[in-house]
C-alpha cells in the first residue's frame, strides 16, 4: 500500500510552523512583491507634476490654467472640474414592460 502522506511522516519540512525558508517568508503587511513590474508613464507623469516651475508644482500651474479657462467660458473645462468635484451625471432610462400599443397623436393646424 502506497499512501503517499504516510511516506513523508518523518518529513517536517512542509508542516504548518516550520522554521525553515522563514526569512524568505513574506513579513505581515509587506507587499509581495515590492520590485514588480509598475505602470512606467503613470510613475512619470507623477513625479513631472510634482516638479516645480518656480515656486509652483507643475500641478498646480495646470490646475490654475484650468479654472482660468472654466471663468472664460470654456464648457469642456466647467465640465471636467463639476465632475471632478460631483461625479459624473447618471444617464436614467425609463423601461416598460408593457405590451400596449404606442399611441400617435395627429394634430391639425
């Protein structure tokens, strides 16, 4: 009879609180792998915006040109900075389960 967890009864190696590998072992709340691979651009973008241009942040240079455009009128920017702030509108449509017919109204002039 080959039970194979019979044949490794002497070996400790894999039971639960073994101290071997243990310094290869993941610490609690370490990440697992700390040197993985990243978003390369993402890791550029932030540290450029974080440089600064005088005494300003690059950051905080854009956010300004961006309100500058929203007080002139631009839509697209009044719109970015709503939705930064509120949240993106949510588009609702309405859904019938009826089967009636659709009724046309014809007015005459």
């Amino acid at each position: 009879m080959s039970d194979k967890q019979g044949e490794n009864k002497g070996d400790t190696r894999f039971q639960k609180g073994t101290e071997i590998g243990k310094e290869y072992r993941w610490k609690k709340g370490e990440s697992g792998n700390p040197d993985g691979r990243r978003n390369a651009y993402t890791d550029l973008i932030k540290d450029f915006s974080f440089s600064k241009v005088g005494e300003r942040e690059r950051r905080e240079v854009v956010i300004a040109k961006l309100f500058q455009l929203a007080e002139r009128g631009d839509l697209r920017a009044i719109q970015f900075i709503v939705e930064r702030l509120e949240g993106k509108a949510l588009e609702r449509q309405e859904r019938t389960t009826k089967s009636e017919p659709i009724q046309v109204m014809i007015i005459d002039d």
